[in-house]
C-alpha cells in the first residue's frame, strides 16, 4: 500500500523484549490495518528468543515496518523513550509486545480526532489472557457499554478524580500505552518541560503518560469502542511482579534495577519504584504537578488518604508475601516522612489480605464484560481475538431486555411457521 501523505501519520511503537512467540500476532494485528498513511516502529531490547529474526521476516512482507535492535540492555522506560523519539509528526500510540490492535481502528481513531478536533483520544480496550502453559485456556473479555457516542473528559475532573482515589487504571486514562492515541504536538509540549528533554518522566512508562497528557488540554475525547486489546501474558511485568517462580521473580528484579535509577517524588520520601497503583498515581500526578508551565490542576494530595488506600489495595489484592514485604517497608517511610506512623503501623497490624484462588475462573461470564475461554470458541492468540472484536462489542453492547423478548418473539414466529406451512402438489410435467 502506498502512503498517502495527505492524511495525517498515525505511528505505533512497540519497545518490547523476549516477546517472539506474541510478538508474531501483535504485528499481524499492524499489519491487516488499511489506513493509508500508516507506520509501525519495534525496538527490541536485547531478545535472547528470535524476536529481532521474526520482526526482519515480517518486514519482508509489510514495509511500514521498522525494527531498531539494541545490543546493549536499556531497560522498559529507555526503550519506550527511544522508540519515540523515532516517531514522525503526526500521531502515536503504544503497544507492548503481547497487544493488539483491533481492524479498522487506525481509520476510526483518525475520524474521532478530526471529528471533535482534539489532539487527545482514550478508549476502554479489550483483553485477551494468553494461557499460562502449552494447551491451557485463555481469557478474552470485552467491556459491555449502552452509551456509544464520543464523550468529552474534562481534564481537570480526571485529575481531581485520581487526587482522591489514587487510582490511574481507570476508563477514562489516557495513557499512551495501548489505550490512547495523541498528536506529537503534545508530545513535545511535554518535552519541553521536562529537565532531560524526555517524555516518559517517571519509572514507569504507561501511567504518567495518562495524567501528564491528560493535563495539557482543557478536555480529551473518549469512546467506549474498543480500539486495541490488552494482552496478558506469563512475561507480562504486572503478572511477574505476582508471581513467585524462578524466572519471573528475575525479571521483576530486573526490572527493579532499572527502574531504581529513577526514584518516587521527594514527597513519597525519596523512595524506590514500587508497582503498588496507589503510590504509583500519587508519583505521576506530583511529578506532572512540578513541570515548569505544566497547566493540569488538582487538590492538593492527602497522604492520610494515600496510605488508607494503599492499604485497602493490599487488602484486595493477590501479592505473594515476599513481595508484599518490599512494599510495605516504602510505604512504612512516606508514612514516616509525613508524620502518619502510627497510623501505618494501626493498619497493618489490622489488615487482612486476601488469600487468591489456586484456580482462575474460565468460560463464559457475563458481567460489566462478556467474557468467553477463547480457545473453545477457536480463538487462540490475540491476532485471533481481535477479528472478532467489532462483532462481539457491537453485538453484546446492544443486549437488552428487549432484545431478547424480540430474538424470542422472532424465533417462535419462525418455528410456527415452519411448522404451519403449506403443502401443495407438485406441478405436472
């Protein structure tokens, strides 16, 4: 397919690492988009599998592609930071090496912006599960929604949001990774304000992206179409981090090390990097707060607030005990650091935490999302899910009471006459 210069460039970078055997189906989901204008960037960091062999293949086929591969380890935020910093004006969006995209959405994010002139779009995307092991199931779920019209967030009103809540894994987050696509006008905007010139500014490269974006425009657009796919896999960081055997805990400790060179906000005490979500949104909004020139606004912090719900995420959440310790001892020092000990040791001598299920929960569910065990339906990778993306969010999106009184009406009308139908003889001859 030839470039079509007048249309505006839409880029997807994917820094990944090992990701080979997903990788594969995250391109083929690139690939099969037929926005004429249209670029896909992968740096790998330093893959011991063949994920460089595969992506060098693949260009063979798609020219939009282009592979930066690294000899030297530079860790999840430097290759985020890289990959932009390769992406031509227009517009960017990220992926990590187990995502999708959904058909189509190329074109969709391109009439959505231009549709309300913005320079800023989030969405709820889908997600896919990989299984754990050869010939395990898979999760592939997709939120259901009534309201199918474009929505405006006001950025302030999200940010105040995450002041009180301090959490940034929301709907309406629009942070680059996966979820949202934004003008590189606002990319450099961010930049410019950082003292480094980057724009991945925290340790970790998806959450900050949402909130300091969020805070350069008055408003961003929304949808409730799932324009990509989450994917999840046993190399995927959030599952790592939880998980306890050998080469997981590894990883994670890599990504510890790198990550450790960038440390929490001064009013988080200094600390290191911790993947608890409540102190990793008080450190977005606080660091996105110092920009110089910076314009997004919320209520000043309550770190009160902020150890009662780092508490009550341990409580709900899945780590593993020796995890679980590391975290507590960072949140033990911002609780120091703000004068709040004695409530921090109050907590922890009362909270309980939940104890996660050896088992997970497959098959069909239904509720906020449809939720099936793909591999019963023939879905058996992220490529495979995201052809049926459109068709399963359109169609269970419309379920109503309705719906399903006339899907009922309509099918005994069809049964009855069936069997009330007319006979004749046949004609002679």
């Amino acid at each position: 397919m030839k470039p079509d210069s007048s249309l505006p460039l839409f880029t997807v970078i994917i820094p990944q690492k090992d990701r080979a055997e997903y990788l594969k189906h995250t391109l083929r989901t690139c690939m099969v988009q037929d926005y004429p204008n249209f670029e896909i960037i992968v740096s790998d960091d330093c893959s011991n599998d063949d994920s460089v062999e595969l992506v060098e293949k693949l260009i063979k086929q798609d020219s939009r592609i282009t592979l930066y591969a690294h000899k030297n380890h530079l860790g999840m935020r430097e290759n985020f930071e890289f990959a932009l910093s390769k992406v031509k004006p227009g517009y960017v969006m990220a992926l990590g090496g187990d995502d999708a995209l959904v058909p189509g959405c190329i074109w969709r994010m391109f009439e959505i912006l231009s549709g309300t002139n913005r320079k800023l779009l989030t969405w709820i995307p889908a997600g896919f599960t990989y299984p754990d092991h050869d010939n395990g199931k898979n999760i592939f779920y997709i939120k259901r929604s009534k309201n199918k019209d474009i929505q405006f967030i006001r950025s302030n009103d999200f940010l105040n949001k995450l002041s009180k809540t301090f959490q940034y894994q929301i709907d309406e987050c629009p942070m680059l990774f996966m979820k949202a696509v934004v003008s590189t006008d606002l990319i450099e905007i961010v930049k410019s304000r950082t003292p480094d010139n980057s724009f991945y500014y925290c340790a970790t490269p998806d959450g900050f992206s949402g909130v300091v974006l969020a805070g350069e425009v008055e408003d961003y657009a929304f949808t409730n179409e799932p324009l990509s796919i989450g994917g999840s896999t046993v190399k995927s960081q959030g599952r790592n981090y939880q998980r306890s055997d050998e080469r997981s805990r590894k990883e994670s400790e890599q990504f510890f090390k790198d990550n450790n060179q960038k440390l929490m906000h001064a009013e988080l005490a200094s600390q290191p990097y911790s993947p608890l979500v409540t102190l990793m949104t008080a450190d977005y909004l606080l660091t996105a707060r110092d920009l110089p020139g910076w314009p997004g606004k919320f209520e000043a912090i309550s770190f009160e607030n902020l150890i009662r719900a780092s508490f009550n995420l341990i409580q709900i959440g899945s780590f593993e005990n020796k995890v679980l310790v590391r975290e507590l001892r960072i949140l033990r020092e911002i609780a120091k650091y703000h004068g709040l000990e004695d409530l921090f040791n109050s907590l922890l001598k009362s909270t309980l935490k939940k104890v996660k299920p050896k088992d997970e929960i497959y098959g069909f569910l239904l509720t906020n999302s449809i939720r099936f065990e793909g591999s019963e339906l023939g879905i058996n990778n992220i490529y495979d899910a995201s052809l049926v993306t459109n068709f399963v969010f359109k169609f269970y999106s419309s379920l109503s009471g309705r719906f399903l009184i006339n899907w009922i009406k309509n099918s005994s009308k069809l049964i009855l006459a069936n069997l009330s139908q007319k006979k004749e003889k046949l004609p002679e001859i």
